[in-house]
C-alpha cells in the first residue's frame, strides 16, 4: 500500500514548498514528495468546507494493478472520525493520477491529485489526515478473481511484464513444492531494445544470498522454449508473452526465498524480470 500521513517537520519543505509527512501506521511505500497548497510546516491549517488540494509527486507502485483505489482517514487522538471519501474520489485511475494511466506496471511512476473540500464534524482541532492508495491491495483482489500473481521489480526502472500468472498462486509467498513443476506465465512483455537471442534465468536468494540455483541449458533459450505471441528476432517495443514451465529442486525445504525470474537480450540489457516470494515445501 501507499501510504502518507500529513504529519512530521523537515527543513527541505520550507526551501522547496514541499508538504513534510511521514508514512501511515505500519509502514510502507511512500511518494517522493508532498506539496499540500499554503502548507510548508506542520499541522497544516484546513478551513472545513474548503478545498484542501494536495500532490504527491514520485509514487512508484511495487505490483502491478488494474485498480487504484483511494481513501481518506481523520483522526483525533488516535480516533478515526469516521470520515469517509466520496464514491466519486476513490477511482483514482478515473480522478488524481498523473504521468501513467491504468493499468500500471510494477515499478511504473505516477503522480497522484487530491481536490477535494474536507467538511469535518469539529472545528479547532488538529486532526491526523491519511491519505492511502490501496495499490496491493488492488492488485490482490483482481488477482483472485483472475488468476494472477502479485510481483516485484527486481530493480529501479527494471522492465516488468504487464502481469504474472503462477498457477495456484494468487497471493505471496507462492508455496513451491521442491521436484513439482512451476508454471509461470509473464504477460505482455514489451522488449526496449531489438535483439536476435532472449535468454531466460532463475535465481533464488535465501536472506539476499544467491542459493546457487541455475536454470537447465535446455530452459535458457527463451526463443526456442518459452516465448509466444512473437519470435526471434524481437523488435525493439514488440510485445510478447513468456511462459517457464520447469520443476526446481533445491536443496533446503521449509524456507521462504526470493525467486527472480527475467529475460535478457543480446546485448545484456534486461528485457523484463520479476520478483516473488516463494515458500518452498517438500
């Protein structure tokens, strides 16, 4: 989830025009920044009734979703206020976003556009206002409903395939049985760079240390075992989809790993690559 909460006090907001927060109760994944108009030091003065117009510039989503649902909490000491967004407020694919459209990518960077007139029960008080794109749990819920898989980039700007489909695994950890097949599914992978070779790896980490896991010589040539939709050569933009089927053994059962999965092109450069968390069970 994306979350921030309009309270903290940082210098750079008053040299910048920038809004100080903090991220919401239990953490999570924050924009870059927050300009709140006429506020620069907390708490913000909020005139109930009139429009409180605030950007959140630099929201980078970890999982990619078809949804973005938005919601405003208030709080007085702790209490939710039981103030509630309106209905047409919470597509924030249809009203707020910027820089991208829906669906978004994993990794994919939007902006995000509250305009809205606050009208609280109480004056005079100085309320916690939470600000929250439910942007895994949009993705969770579809994926129920459709079959996919929620995912991590595995880097900054690393490409992503439009969505991801392990069979039998709609929430993460998947749970992996060692020796039994993994069908995984990469949808709508758009190639940024024309190469004539794509070559597929799997790696898996156990607390960031590489296990030493290496895909079969068989499984490495994507263009022979894997893609459809397209074949090698691949244009630079043409969209494809990948499919790895292949029962991994590892050497250790009962632990949870990070299982990468990607594609590289000729030149080295990564054609997409994705990221899950893997219960492994004998």
């Amino acid at each position: 989830m994306y979350k921030f909460l309009l309270i903290v006090a940082i210098l750079p907001a008053i040299a910048f025009g920038q809004t100080p927060f903090r991220p919401c109760r239990g953490g999570g994944p924050t924009p870059d920044s927050v300009a709140i108009e006429g506020c620069s030091l907390l708490p913000c003065t909020i005139v109930s009734g009139s429009p409180l117009v605030a950007r959140a510039n630099g929201i980078r989503t970890p999982v990619a979703t078809p949804t973005v649902e938005a919601h405003i909490t208030a709080r007085v000491l702790g209490l939710d206020v039981g103030f509630t967004i309106p209905e047409d407020l919470r597509d924030a694919c249809a009203v707020g976003i910027s820089g991208a459209s829906c669906p978004l990518a994993a990794g994919q960077q939007f902006d995000y556009t509250l305009n809205y007139a606050m009208s609280l029960p109480l004056t005079g008080i100085s309320a916690a206002i939470e600000v929250v794109h439910f942007l895994l749990i949009a993705a969770l819920l579809p994926a129920i409903v459709f079959g996919q898989t929620p995912f991590r980039p595995c880097g900054a700007g690393v490409p992503t395939p439009a969505s991801l489909n392990i069979e039998g695994c709609t929430s993460l950890p998947c749970t992996i049985t060692s020796g039994v097949p993994l069908i995984a599914r990469g949808i709508g992978i758009v190639s940024p760079v024309a190469t004539p070779t794509l070559e597929a790896h799997l790696t898996a980490r156990l607390l960031g240390l590489d296990v030493g896991f290496d895909i079969p010589e068989d499984l490495r040539d994507a263009c022979a075992v894997g893609i459809s939709g397209a074949s090698c050569p691949i244009a630079a933009g043409q969209t494809f989809d990948y499919e790895l089927n292949y029962a991994m053994e590892l050497p250790l059962v009962g632990i949870t790993v990070q299982v990468e999965v990607g594609l590289t092109a000729a030149d080295g450069s990564t054609v997409t690559c994705v990221e899950i968390d893997a219960a492994i069970v004998g």
